[in-house]
C-alpha cells in the first residue's frame, strides 16, 4: 500500500493507493503554517492516522510547493516559509523510523500521469502545471528525473521564447529576481497580469474566459496572444528533449478552447515547422499530485530494496 501527501499552502490531502492504482483511503487537513514544529508535528500526525488504517509495510511518498536541495536535504524555494531550510526529509524518517520520500508537487504531477494517467504507455512524457503557476517536471519510462541542482522541468523560469514588447506587452518582472519569465505570462496569475495590463482592470481566468466565450473581441485578443505565448514555450521544450507526450494540468489546462489549434501554433516554432507530439489533458485532474506522491514512495522503496539486495 502506498501512501501519498500532496501539501499545499491551505490543504494537505493523504491518500493511499493500492497495487493498482485504486484510491482506498483519502483525507484532507488544513496546513499548519504558525511555525516549522506546528506544521511538521501535524503532518506526523496525518502519517500516523493512514498507519493505523493500515497494515505493513507502508511507503510514504510527498510533495510539497519547493524543492529539497540536493546538497543540503534542506527544503528551498518554497511557499510556505517556514519549510524553508529545514531538513523535513530526515526529521520525518528519524521520528517515523521509515523511509519517506520527497519532491516537488509538478514532478508528482508528472509521475502520476506518467504511471497510469494520460502519459501510460510513453518513454518520455514532460508535465506541465498551469496554475497560479507554471511548474513542470519530467519522466523517462515512468522514472522521475530531477538533476543535480532539482530543478529540471523548471520551465517556467526560463525566459518567454520570442518576447517581443510590441506583440506579448509590458516587460514583467518575476518574483523570482529576472524578468519575462514563462510563468509570467502563460501561467493563470500571467493571464490575469496581463488582462490589467491591458484594460487596467482586474479579472479572475474564469471571468476572463467568459468574456472570450461571449466574443469580446478585445479578451479574444488577449487569449490569441496567450496561445501564442503558450505555443512558444512547449515548442521550446520540444526544440530541447522531445517528449513522446506532453500532459497539461493545472486550473487552466481545464479550459477546452486550450486544446483548439494548440498542436498546430505549436509547430509554428518547433525546428522544421512539424509538431507530432500529443498535447493531452491529465487524466486525474487535481488529484494527480498526491497520487504521483504515493507512487514516489512505492518507487523509491523498490530501489532501496533492490540496492541492498
């Protein structure tokens, strides 16, 4: 049985995962974020109440907004600051006396998908995660790769391929210290930015979506130029490793009129102007992060069982 944690800045959701894939258990808890002892006691406790559920040997797998820095084992870059710099990896498995897993919430997105949801049956499947933000992560023959410094799949800090201020707008300037990066513009939070940008006046996706819907012709404007800019950068993600699929996920990978044509702006930019990758939609929506979880610790177990054989 494989339990998994996806945690994020207001929830944590736990669910265990049989041999199939099949979900058999599943909760929700509010994130302690007071301090790093309220936060890492309550998720001791969420992992204690799925043992007792269950019987022996239970692999516990997790992500979290962030990433675990690979020299250090201390967490970084996340957005409940009171992870940051602490070693949640190893205090979990002191205090449980197992092995727990930990990564990124994009490359448990990925795995998910790549286990049994839209990229089952693919070698190389890059995951994209249109929310708030823009993360990303990659898996070869359903085996996550995250890189030296853990950050591969991170797209979405590198520059808008093609900016141009006459066709995309206003240089923005990302939080984290560069400017025009993906995220800014082709991310949920990018389209908004750019909607005020544009009209200065402020519109949540859905409202923006409607207007596209109801054939304002300046919002049909602004969602041409998104595709566009979306367009741009998957072609450069195909330009660089060529997945065998590439899998959406995210509030805004939930929009259908997404999918219209995307393949075909795509190749606009792909090197020889051809674009036969699939551009799919996750299967398992907004649980595909906590089910990549769990099957991060029922993978990493096999390796450390493996190894000491």
């Amino acid at each position: 049985m494989k339990l998994g944690l996806d945690i994020g800045g207001t929830k944590i959701e736990a669910v265990v995962l049989d041999d199939h894939g099949a979900i058999c258990y599943r909760e929700r808890y509010a994130t302690q974020k007071q301090s790093y002892a309220s936060f890492f006691q309550s998720v001791v406790g969420i992992i204690r109440l799925a043992q007792a559920a269950f019987p022996p040997p239970l692999t516990v797998g997790i992500g979290v907004p962030g990433a675990v820095d690979p020299t250090s084992g201390l967490i970084k870059n996340s957005n409940i600051l009171v992870l940051n710099q602490q070693p949640f990896a190893s205090d979990l498995e002191q205090t449980l006396a197992i092995p727990v897993t930990i990564t990124n919430d994009a490359n448990c997105f990925t795995l998910s998908e790549a286990m049994d949801g839209s990229g089952q049956g693919y070698g190389v499947v890059f995951g994209v995660i249109l929310g708030t933000g823009c993360g990303g992560g990659l898996c070869v023959d359903q085996r996550l790769i995250t890189g030296p410094n853990a950050c591969a799949g991170e797209w979405g800090h590198n520059a808008l391929p093609r900016y141009d201020a006459n066709a995309d707008g206003e240089s923005a300037l990302c939080y984290c210290g560069y400017y025009n990066c993906i995220e800014s513009f082709i991310s949920g939070s990018g389209l908004e930015r750019q909607y005020h940008s544009m009209f200065n006046k402020h519109a949540a996706v859905p409202e923006i979506i409607r207007q596209v819907g109801a054939g304002d012709e300046q919002a049909i404007g602004l969602w041409q130029r998104h595709g566009d800019q979306l367009a741009r950068a998957l072609a450069s993600i195909i330009n660089m490793i060529d997945p065998d699929v590439i899998v959406l996920g995210g509030g805004v990978s939930n929009i259908d009129m997404l999918y219209t044509g995307l393949q075909q702006r795509v190749a606009n930019y792909v090197f020889g102007r051809q674009c036969n990758t699939p551009i799919l939609r996750a299967s398992h929506g907004d649980s595909s992060g906590v089910r990549g979880a769990a099957w991060l610790g029922a993978a990493s177990s096999r390796i450390s069982t493996t190894s000491n054989e």
